[in-house]
C-alpha cells in the first residue's frame, strides 16, 4: 500500500540537543507537509515544500527547519529544542496545493524533550 | 481566511445510538469541507471530503455529513455507534482560491468521542 511513514515514532532528546525527524513517502505526491501537534490541539502548520519550492508558515519559530532532498523524503530538523517543543509531529502529504486536495498523514513522531 | 468551529470538544454516546458531531465554517463562499478521524498515537485519516456535486457525503466506517449552505455547516453523523469509533474527529476547510493556487488547510480544535457500552 502507498503510504506515509514516519521514523522513529517516539523520539526522546536533551533539552537543547538538536533532533531530526524523518518523513517519507511511497504516494509520488507533489506536496509534503509538517505539523505540530500539541495534546488535544489541532495540527498546526510549520511548513510545507511543493516540489522544491519551501513555504514557511509566519508563526514558525526560526528554531525549526527543513529539508527535502527528492520526492519521497522531507525531515524536520529542530536545531535547539526546548521544552516547549514537546509534541507529536506529522507529517502529510498530497497530490497538489489546491483546497479540494485530502491530505495523507503519517503516524507521527512523539517528541520528548529532557 | 477561514475559520471552522467545531462545537463540543467531547461527545459521549452510547453503543448503537445517533452520533452527530457538529462543524461550522465561517466563509461566505463555501469552501472545500473534509472530516479527518485520528486514533491514539496515530496520525489524521480522511473520513470523507465535500468538495462539489451531491450535498451528503459519504465516507468510511458508515460515517456520513451534509452540507447545508443555508447553515454554513458541515456536520458528521453516524446512524449507529461502535465501541471502535471511539477517536479524535477534526473538521477542516479550505478556501476555493484560483486555479493552479495553494489553498491552506485550517483544522477544527476536534472533538472526542467516547462510546459508551
């Protein structure tokens, strides 16, 4: 089955460690996307890449970056985690950027911070 | 930008009644509609999307909604519960912008259900 994977699902770092997150996908999907995910909170949007072109979302601290390096894959890096940075992350997927287009996520990475 | 409320962030029912999970969005032109379900520990899976045409959609797991311009609302029903619907549902919209465009996607805050035996 095409799908989204995200590894590793549970990731524990030091408080001020950096930390990367890995997404990739099997869909062939133009667009690749990172959420923050807080308990009992909507995703939260902190980029997404249409092909190569990278799209930051305004309130996304300059803490968390990006990289695609081809199609299937897209990794989250957070240069200098702090507490607050605690949280699932997501990452999803789609076809295009157009409104009409669902959105295929990954199971997530649950992130600790020490 | 759009906006989506989500009424209830906790829903109980018990096993085999009605469930009916509320969304209304804010946009005067109507905009793309989709209701998300997301198990503990899992990431969001599509249940069903509005997008254009018939006004009741219909989705997985015996999950339907209907689009009511009139109300601006997009809500999720289930005629009878199972024990394994039990789950976080978000609502979500996004804009009709112009062709070729990129059309954000704004979640609702979601709303748990829990089913009662």
């Amino acid at each position: 089955d095409a799908m989204v994977i995200q590894n590793p699902r549970y990731q524990v770092t030091q408080f001020g460690k950096p930390v990367t997150l890995s997404c990739s996908q099997t869909l062939n999907h133009n667009v690749m996307y990172w959420y923050q995910q807080k308990s009992s909170q909507a995703p939260k949007l902190l980029f997404h890449y249409y092909d190569k072109d990278f799209n930051n979302e305004a309130d996304t601290p300059d803490n968390f970056q990006s990289r695609r390096p081809n199609t299937s894959f897209c990794f989250l890096d957070i240069r200098s985690p702090g507490l607050g940075d605690a949280a699932m992350y997501l990452c999803a997927t789609s076809r295009a950027r157009t409104g009409n287009q669902p959105q295929h996520f990954g199971d997530g990475t649950r992130l600790s911070i020490l | 930008a759009q906006s989506v409320t989500q009424l209830g962030s906790h829903v109980s029912v018990s096993e085999g009644a009605l469930v009916l999970l509320r969304c209304n969005y804010s946009s005067s032109v109507p905009p793309y509609l989709f209701w998300y379900v997301q198990y503990p520990n899992q990431g969001l899976q599509l249940l069903l999307k509005y997008t254009t045409g018939a006004t009741l959609v219909k989705g997985i797991n015996g999950f339907e909604a209907e689009f009511k311009k009139s109300e601006t609302s997009f809500h999720l029903t289930k005629p009878s519960a199972h024990m394994s619907d039990a789950a976080e549902y978000f609502c979500a919209v996004s804009d009709r912008g112009n062709s070729g465009g990129y059309q954000k996607v704004t979640f609702g805050t979601g709303t748990k259900l829990q089913v009662i035996p």
